[in-house]
C-alpha cells in the first residue's frame, strides 16, 4: 500500500520536462534529461500554509524572505509522512540509524563521498546542533570566527547563546564575487581562534567554496588548533554537484579538525520536522560529540527523521526538479533586472534559492528592505542582517514560481 501510494504519488509531482538554461556562469548537471521540473503552489494555496513565512505579514504583502521554498514536498517524503500518520506512530524519536545508511548513500551519489555511519549524531536543527557543539567544546568567551556577510543566526549562536567572542573577517569580495580571505584568517587563527564556522555553501552571497580554498583552511585550522564546523545545509542545492565539497570529505587534515552539521530541511523543505545531523571523523572529535547528552536526539522529531530518511533515500529525481525549477528562477532574475532594474546589481548564485541584491543605487537609504516593504508591499531580508557593511543589500527568495518572482519585481519598479 505504502510503495503504491509512493509511486503514484510520484507520477503525480513531476508536471514538465525541464531542461537546464545554462546562461549562467556555472554549468548545471542532472542526473537525466528527462528530469521535470518540480512546480511552486499557486499563491492562493501558499497563503493558506502557516509557517512563518505566510503567517509573518499582512496578505496584502508579497513575501520573499524566509529561506523556504514555495514547492510541494517530495511525493517519498509526503508518503513516509502519511504512514506514520495512518499507523498514529507519533512518539518519541530514538535510534534511527536508516536516517545515517541514508544520508552516506545520498552524500556519495552526489558529492562521491561516504562519511562514516558510526560517527553520525542527530540534533533538533542545525542552530540547535551548532550551538550544543560549541558549548561542548569551547569555553564561554573562546574566540569563535565567522565571515560577514552571513546567515543571521550565526552572529546570534555565538554572541547570544554561547557568549563567546565572536571574530568577524569578512569576506574578500569583487564585484560580487565572495571568497575566504586567507591571509586575515590566519592571522586570526595565529591570536587564539577555537572554532570557526563555515558557512558551506554561504548563504547569502551564492557562493560555494573551492576545493582548494577548503583544504587550505583544514591546513591552517590543523596549525593553530582550530575547530572547523561546517554549515552545509545548502549543500545538495548545489548547481553543479562537482562544484560543491563537503569538507571532512577534503583532506586528511579536514577529517581531524572537521564537524559537518546539515539537515535535509533547507533543500527538502523540512524545516518545520526539526532534524539536523552531526558528522565527524576524528576519534578525538567524536569522543567529544558522544559525551553530549542523549536528549539531543529525542528534541528532534520523529517525524523529521522519517522524512529525511526519505527525503536522502527516494528523492533525488525530486531534487532535481526543484534544480531546474530554481535554474530557471535564478536566470530570470538577471532578465529582469537587465531590462527593469539594471542599476540593481546580481551575481547569479551556485546554489540554491536566495538572490544577494546591491540596491544601493535605487536611493531607497539606509533601510532598503524597509522602504520596500512599505512602499510596495514585497518583504525581502535586510542586508544589514548578514554583516554590518551590507546595509545596502536586499536579499530575495526565488524558490517560488516565475508568476510571484514577476509580481516581485513589479512592485519593485512601482516605488521607482
Ligand atoms: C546557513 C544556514 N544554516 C542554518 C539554517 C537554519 O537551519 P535550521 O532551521 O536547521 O536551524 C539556515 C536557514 O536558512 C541557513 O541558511
């Protein structure tokens, strides 16, 4: 029953053949050129959901913040979903080792890399996870490094939670081209950096480090003893599987220096089912990671470890429509600002949903995101939120329909 519903559930999600528009710098690769795309809801469906995203703002406001995407779910992962429901098997999680078989199946189709099964560790999410890592291992106060502009929460797990000294260095960037600046993280690292965290792929700026870049941090962070958490919840929204690298997956030096925390729920959009993972390959490391207590699985849910094992285990083909869906996305905000906004400036991304928008040349002040929000009505993230230099940025959530990214950029022109 539970298969039968599975495969006609999959018939059901895929709608249109697509095919990659490669007019973007990277080039982006499917498992199969008959790939569908997968399709974003209508609008009047969306504003019945109520997750944050559609329940933060009035209706009359257009919202493409929050990092979550306006798809239906994978059809595996709504049947493994329906089951539990249909069985009422909604207690408390506990082992769950086919999520860990799972994932290392799922991480070596696309990245050509098995982490080790037994060295796995669940979490509620990853803010959860990466704030129960740190309090593990460093001391209140420890120095830990980020580099701005970054995901939000970032600033708010060290400084707020943990109440460690956080070290911003900054990004080097040209022209909307973001890499590590090396040279100022070592130096760093040489005053008494504990922990740094990597944001891997980086929201917001788009961009997915080299391999290269990677193992010169793993070499430096092995130096100076220097604990490396990688944040690669964007990982599989790589759009070009080869580019992306998960770091334990590096070198030698990575695996003894290295933690991989990720969750399923940014590419899977599961956030709501709260169920991340923690991944190490140092005996010393996970010693450390498995004297955290029990508790940290069971505050994740059952029902996140059921989707993501079916998310990481029977949806791949999903994935892979959402890609050419967001491909799409991701080009057709270049079209438009090209010929509405060209002032606007746009570095297409390598991964994922999320547009990192220069406006400072719109003349909207110091709060770009709050005239917009006021003036027309479209709710996009501050820039001011992911670095203190980025006030003038605006970040937009394209992982919706070409319909709602048109109406976007339509109020946009109207207060212009
Ligand atoms: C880089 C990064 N890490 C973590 C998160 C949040 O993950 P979780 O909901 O599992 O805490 C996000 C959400 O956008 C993110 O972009």
């Amino acid at each position: 029953m539970h298969k039968k519903n599975l495969r006609s559930a999959k018939m059901r999600s895929t709608t249109e053949k697509g095919n990659f528009n490669t007019s973007s710098s990277t080039t982006a690769l499917l498992s199969s050129s008959m790939t569908k795309a997968v399709r974003a809801l209508p609008l009047d469906e969306l504003r019945k959901r109520k997750s944050s995203k559609w329940r933060k703002y009035p209706s009359d406001v257009l919202p493409l913040p929050v990092a979550e995407m306006d798809f239906p779910i994978a059809p595996a992962v709504k049947a493994s979903l329906q089951d539990m429901l249909d069985r009422s098997d909604t207690g408390h999680l506990g082992a769950f080792p086919e999520l860990f078989e799972a994932f290392a199946k799922f991480s070596q189709r696309q990245w050509n890399w098995q982490p080790d099964t037994t060295q796995i560790r669940i979490a509620t999410d990853v803010g959860v996870g990466t704030v129960e890592v740190m309090r593990t291992l460093i001391k209140a106060e420890d120095k830990v490094m980020l580099n701005s502009p970054v995901y939000e929460n970032i600033w708010k797990w060290i400084s707020e939670e943990v109440k460690a000294t956080l070290v911003d260095v900054p990004l080097a960037e040209n022209e909307l081209n973001y890499k590590l600046d090396l040279d100022a993280i070592e130096r760093e690292y040489a005053n008494g950096i504990k922990l740094h965290i990597l944001c891997n792929p980086h929201n917001p700026v788009g961009i997915i480090y080299t391999r290269s870049e990677l193992e010169k941090i793993a070499t430096l962070a092995k130096m100076y003893g220097v604990i490396i958490l990688s944040d690669e919840i964007h990982g599989p929204l790589a759009y070009n599987k080869k580019e992306f690298y998960p770091f334990l997956s590096v070198s030698d030096d990575a695996k003894e220096v290295g933690i991989i925390i990720t969750s399923a729920s940014k590419s899977f959009n599961l956030a709501g089912l709260k169920c991340a993972l923690i991944i190490t390959e140092s005996a010393m490391l996970k010693e450390k990671i498995n004297s955290m207590p029990s508790e940290l699985t069971s505050r994740a849910s059952l029902f996140g470890a059921v989707a993501s094992t079916a998310a990481y285990s029977e949806s791949d083909e999903w994935l892979d429509g959402v890609l050419i869906t967001l491909n799409k996305n991701r080009n057709l905000i270049k079209k438009l600002i090209d010929s509405k906004i060209p002032t606007i400036k746009y570095r297409i991304p390598d991964f994922g949903y999320l547009a990192w928008l220069d406006v400072s040349s719109l003349g909207l002040g110091s709060d770009p995101a709050g005239q917009i929000l006021e003036r027309s009505k479209l709710a996009l993230n501050a820039g001011i939120l992911y670095g203190p230099k980025h006030s003038n940025f605006v970040r937009l959530n394209f992982g919706t329909s070409e319909e709602i990214i048109n109406q976007a950029f339509d109020r946009l022109v109207k207060i212009l």
